[in-house]
C-alpha cells in the first residue's frame, strides 16, 4: 500500500500490513520544511503500538484489585462485627420470650448502638424478672389469705361443732337426769 496525501487527511490512523504481513499501525502529518512540505509517516507494529494500552490494561486491573480487595475485606469485616452482635441478640431475644432469663446478652459492654440494643434487651429482661417476681409475691399473698381464710373457717366450724356437741351432751344429760328421776319415782311407787 502507498502511503499519500489522500489518505493523510481522510482516515487519521492506518490500519496497514508489512512486507512480512505483520500488523501495522500508520499515522501521518505534513511537515513544511524551507519552503518544501514533507509527508512524515511513523509506523509501528500493533504488538509495540498497543503495548502501552497493555501495561494500562493490567496497570488499571492491578490498581482496582489493590483499592477494591482491601475494601471488599473491611466490608466483611465490619459486616461480621454487626451481623455477629445482632444474631447473638435475636437469640437472647428469642429466649427471653420463651422464658429463659438466664442467657448471657452479647455486646451488653459495647459503647455503640449495638450496645445501645443490647443494654434494651436487658431491661426488658429485668422488666420481665421483676414482673415474674411480683407475680410469684401476689400468688403466696393470695395463698397466705386463703390459708388463713381456711384456719378461720375450720376454727368456726370446730367452735360450732363443740357448742353442738355441748349441747347435745348438756340435752342427753338432762334427759338422763330426767329418766333417772322418773326411774326412781317409779320405782318408789312399785315398792309401796
């Protein structure tokens, strides 16, 4: 292929091939040099033209994997440092609404708003142990009452039970006394 003034102004980078039909690379300008003007043609081959465009390549990818591998870890990292925290929450939760107050609450030491949850968790934890408490209180409370309730009941029946039984007895005594005194007025008459 000729390299001329026709193609110069038209196409800007040529796309060509050498004598050993390797690829190539053209680019030309027109020079005036004293008083003459001069077509200027550098050519190189697509390997050494683009090799720059390599370098920038694997610069560009080694650069992101530097800047993008660091932060993707420290993502994880923080992601880890929230995500631990409030699984180990949800679980104390969990657990206290089963009932079971005895579970250690995670992150109750921690200064952040992980810790700010977790110190919530243990107030309802303490809300619930104080109700339980008050709730057993007012059981024996109520137990105390009918205990005495029943010993009152039981002390009036046992009082009403004696008096019946007194007088029962007080009746049967009489009547005794009543059947001895008849026996013996009669048993005066059968002698006489």
């Amino acid at each position: 292929e000729t390299l001329d003034r026709s193609r110069l102004s038209s196409e800007g980078i040529l796309r060509l091939t050498s004598r050993d039909g390797e690829p190539l690379v053209a680019i030309g300008r027109e020079l005036k040099v004293a008083g003459g003007t001069w077509l200027l043609w550098l050519t190189k081959t697509d390997r050494k033209a683009f090799a720059v465009m390599d370098k920038l390549d694997r610069a560009l990818i080694i650069g992101a994997l530097t800047v993008i591998g660091p932060l993707l870890l420290l993502a994880l990292l923080m992601g880890l440092s929230v995500t631990r925290p409030i699984a180990g929450l949800a679980e104390a939760l969990a657990g206290i609404a089963a009932g079971r107050t005895d579970l250690r609450i995670p992150g109750e030491k921690r200064r952040d708003e992980i810790g700010a949850i977790a110190a919530s968790v243990a107030k309802i934890r303490e809300n619930m142990l104080r109700d339980e408490s008050q709730r057993l209180e007012e059981r024996e409370e109520r137990e105390r009452e009918a205990a005495q309730q029943r010993s009152i009941l039981l002390a009036d029946l046992a009082s009403d039970l004696e008096r019946s039984v007194l007088g029962v007895t007080s009746s049967v005594s009489a009547a005794a006394e009543q059947l001895s005194v008849t026996a013996q007025e009669l048993s005066g008459g059968a002698n006489r």
